[in-house]
C-alpha cells in the first residue's frame, strides 16, 4: 500500500484540534512537521497538547503560535551552547498553559507504557522531587507503599501512560510504503511512535525505492502499519543534525545549524524578525519549499555531513589564543576553573572508586568530563556517556569532540550508539555498572539537592535528564557557581543523596556525614552561603593540565554567543 503524500495532505487527514500530538526525537526531530503544523493551524488556536523531550530551537514556533494549551516535555528554553532560559515559556505559563515537567527517563518510561499496553510504568527517578509533585498534581503520577516478601517495604513511584494520539517522526531514507532507516543513536526511541492511538507520520530527507530500504533490515524500526503517511521533506530535522549510518547515504546527513539555534532565540524576544519570518515562510503556499528558501542552497549545502577523522571542527568566536600556559588555577577564567577543578576531582574519584563510566550533562560537565577522559587517556579508557545514547569516544585527545554534547560530530565520533533507555535506565542505574555522573545546576541547597527549574516562581530550563542521572548515578560531581549555595530550594529538580563533592569557582566542598568539608584556592577561603561548612586545607594551585588540551577543548570560548 502506497502511503507516499505531501505532509500538508498527511496533516489535513491525520490531525485534529485539540489532539496530543507528538514531535519524537529518534535523535532527529521532524521539524518539517512543526512547519506545516503551524501553516495549517497557525491562527485557530487548535489547543492542542504537544509533547516532545525538549521544546528549544524550530519547536519554540509552537509556543510562538500559541498552538498548545499543555506541553509535555523535559526542557523547555535554549540547549546552545548551554542551557539556557527562553522567556517565552515563562509568558505561556503567565498567559494560563500547562508546562508538565518530566525527567527524561521518565518521560521515555510513560511512553514505553503506553506502547506496552500498561497502564503504568514504575519509576525510582522522581522520588523526593518537585517534579514528582507537579505531575501528580496532573493526574500523571502517584507514590504507593509495596510490601516485598523477604525484603521489607519499599515506596515506589507510577507513571500514568502517555499515550499521544498522532506521532511525528524523521528519517533520512523512506520508501513510498511506509519502510524507513533510522540511525542510532535512537534518542527517546519509538515508544512514542508505538504509544500513538492512531499512528505515525514519517518525514524523509529522501524517499526511495522498497528495495533499496529493504537491504538494511537492522534499520527498519517501525512496522508499516503504524505508518499513517510518508512525505518528502529534505532537510525537515534543520536546524538540528541528521546522522546516517549506511556509507552510500552518509552524505546525506547534515551538522547542526548552530546560526538558526542563535535565530531561533532571537525570534522569540522580537516581534519584527518573527514577523518577516511568518511572512516569507509560514504564509507562503508551500512552506516547506518557502523554509527551504529562507534558508538558502548554499547554507544547506555546508552543512552536509563530513568524517569528524578527517576534518577538525571550525574554531567560532575565540577571544584569542592564549599562549603561556597558567601557572595556577587562579589564572584561568572562572568558568574554567571550575571545569579544570571537575576533571581533576573525576580523575581522583575514578580511581578511588573504579567507576565503569562518566555520564556527563550539557555544557561545562561534559568539558570536564572530556578532560578527565583526556587525562586518564594513557592509563584506562574510560567509557563517556551522553543520555541520548551516545557512548564512548574514539578519539582519546576530544580533539575532535564538539563542546555542544549533542551535536553530530559528536554522535559521528562515538564508539557506540544506544539510546536514552540503556543509558540512563541501564548503564546509570543498572545492578552491573558502576557509573559516576557529573551535571550543573542553577541552586544547590545543603541536601545537595539540585534545582534548574523554577527560581523565584521564574521558569529556568527543567530538568532534561538530570534528575535521572542524579538519582541512579553511584555517585554525583555538581559544577555550580558559588553564589548558587543557598539554604533551601523552592524547587527540587533532582535529589542530592548521591551527591559527593560540589565544585565552584573557588574550590570543593566535599560531603561527608556531618555535613561538608570546604578545600579553597586560598587557605582562608570560606564557603559564604554555608556558614558551618569546615573549611580544610586549600587545593593544590598548580595548573598540571597541559594548556594545549584546553586550547583544543576550547572550554568558556567555545561557541560563545556574539
């Protein structure tokens, strides 16, 4: 059966106001979908409930539109080149919609669910956070008490199943009858695509012959009954990467657009630009061809995929090269001197403990982590993880490695490609690993609890899979600026009882069980925010990093906004 259709005919068929709708991230999300979703029912106000693991970058037009009157999701704000907030989902809480917070792992258990025909999953992660809190209060959560013969009572969270009634996925390769490749990493995988109540919309970069799809059965992850409609759309995950596995498509994969991640931050604070981009994309008659235009042939053509072995990434926006190596930590930018501090301190604690692998989050944890990996190079390959699914790194030196976490030179230049099940409610949390994580945060209280949601009843970012990490990890390193040590959280995103040492600008605070033990860059130094911290000896000064390994990392002056 030929299902082979234009997405805007897909959408007029499939999809209803105030259905769930779905935007799966398998890693590439089908923003070709978001596009004409927006063309079609840009001035209804279809209310909708829309769901996907992160609203940033193409999908804040949802918001811009006000297509939704509940989003589902486990980031909301800017993700490049780290996490940051957008207002416009503070204004779209203000303005009355529903914001339901999830942690990844979460998020993906819901939907796996719902793909599983069970009416709850059952869930550790959210125990003791305010994210359990909130979706109860949604009706998506609840905690039960379980008797376990032999082993005592045990207090355990459910999840309702998340069950969307229209899914949109993006592959790179489809043919007309519903058979399409999808490249690992595998992100959230297709729960979602199973979940949905009445099926899936596949865009394609390129559609193909059943044939030609047919010769790479490993790739073939949805059966074509689940497939509602196949339609064209080249370039539909821009501005966020496409990866392909098979080497006579690898050409046709795509790096991320790092301008229209800038772009799509500026559309969201001024008025005049969005509306020159409504007017020559979303009110033309075609809005993919219009999107493709807007972008250009030439941009599209730079960013096509090259082989990160071969080809260093481009150096953006440098302040300049620093040409004597620092004497000691107090001469780095502070933003580096906590990633430097991090490394050292993972090193210390790999070694101690034996830890199998480093899950790292977005932005200065993932610098750190590729230091330390740097660092440990010459004496045990040490598995990094991103949560996604990316695992381990074939180039020891991350010479290569984008400070951008998840971007595709990164998912080019892993080891092995997994996805957000086996990492964080595997490799994490699993019985046979022994994993130690290492995240940011924007408020740590004295708990060592983790807060990146809400400050002040002020929307930040949420939790992506922070919260997955710090309850699963056997142990957690929290980067987190001094002046963020605060006595009490009005929101916890993540627990802190694995947490083991905070880094800051000025030193580790290390947990021990009378509370913490403050080491400083000076031997005065004291921990402010906590007045009955013990202050020990200070930190080793010495910067014993190579310098040439953090002029390659980049660290603080990669990708620094203009």
């Amino acid at each position: 059966m030929k299902k082979l259709t234009s997405l805007s005919a897909a959408i007029d068929e499939h999809v209803r106001p105030e259905a769930h709708l779905n935007f799966a991230s398998t890693p590439s999300r089908s923003n070709a979908a978001i596009l004409a979703i927006a063309k079609r029912f840009g001035d209804q106000r279809p209310a909708f409930t829309l769901s996907s693991t992160g609203f940033h970058s193409l999908a804040h037009l949802l918001g811009l539109l006000r297509l939704g009157t509940r989003y589902v999701g486990c980031f909301y704000g800017d993700n490049y080149p780290t996490p940051r907030p957008n207002p416009l989902y503070q204004q779209l809480i203000d303005e009355g919609a529903v914001l339901e917070h999830w942690s990844l792992w979460s998020y993906v258990t819901a939907l796996r669910a719902a793909a599983q025909g069970e009416p709850f999953a059952f869930t550790s992660s959210l125990l003791g956070t305010s994210l359990a809190q909130g979706l109860e209060q949604h009706g998506r959560y609840f905690e039960t008490e379980v008797d376990v013969p032999g082993a005592g009572k045990s207090r355990c969270g459910l999840l309702r199943a998340l069950c969307p009634d229209v899914t949109f996925v993006h592959a790179p390769v489809a043919s007309s009858s519903g058979f399409a490749w999808f490249s690992a990493p595998q992100s959230e995988g297709f729960h979602g695509a199973f979940a949905a109540r009445h099926g899936v919309i596949v865009t394609a970069d390129r559609i193909v012959d059943d044939d030609v799809v047919l010769t790479r059965p490993d790739l073939i992850a949805l059966p074509p009954h689940r497939v509602l409609a196949v339609c064209e759309a080249p370039f539909g995950a821009h501005p966020q990467p496409v990866h392909v596995a098979t080497p006579e498509y690898a050409s046709d994969g795509y790096d991320d657009d790092v301008e229209h991640y800038r772009m799509w931050r500026r559309l969201c604070s001024d008025a005049d630009e969005f509306a020159q981009f409504r007017a020559a994309v979303l009110d033309a008659h075609d809005v993919l061809q219009a999107y493709r235009d807007f972008v250009g042939a030439e941009r599209f053509q730079a960013l096509r995929a090259t082989s990160p072995r071969t080809d260093p990434p481009p150096v953006s926006r440098v302040r300049g090269p620093i040409h004597e190596a620092p004497r000691d930590l107090r001469e780095l930018h502070a933003t580096d001197r906590i990633t430097v501090i991090a490394a050292r301190l993972l090193v210390e604690r790999i070694r101690a403990r034996g830890h199998d692998c480093v899950l790292a989050g977005i932005g200065q944890a993932f610098n750190a982590a590729r230091l330390c990996r740097a660092l440990l190079a010459k004496q045990r390959d040490l598995e990094l993880m991103v949560e996604t699914g990316l695992c381990g790194f074939e180039d020891t030196d991350s010479r290569r490695l984008d400070g951008y976490l998840l971007s595709r030179r990164n998912i080019a230049s892993s080891r092995r490609l997994s996805n957000v099940e086996q990492v964080l409610g595997t490799l994490v949390r699993g019985t046979a690993t022994s994993c130690i994580g290492v995240v940011g945060a924007a408020q740590v209280d004295r708990a060592g609890n983790l807060n990146s949601t809400f400050v002040d009843g002020k929307l930040l970012v949420g939790s992506g899979g922070a919260c997955d990490i710090a309850s699963g990890a056997q142990e957690l390193i929290v980067l987190v600026r001094s002046d963020r040590l605060v006595p009490r959280l009005d929101y916890i995103t993540s627990v802190g009882r694995n947490v083991s040492h905070l880094v800051t600008e000025s030193g580790v605070l290390e947990r021990i069980k009378a509370g913490w033990v403050f080491r400083g860059l000076e031997a005065t130094s004291e921990c402010r925010a906590w007045p009955e911290v013990t202050t020990h000896a200070p930190l080793d000064l010495a910067c014993d990093v190579e310098f040439p390994i953090l002029d390659r990392l980049e660290l603080s002056h990669r990708h620094r906004s203009p």
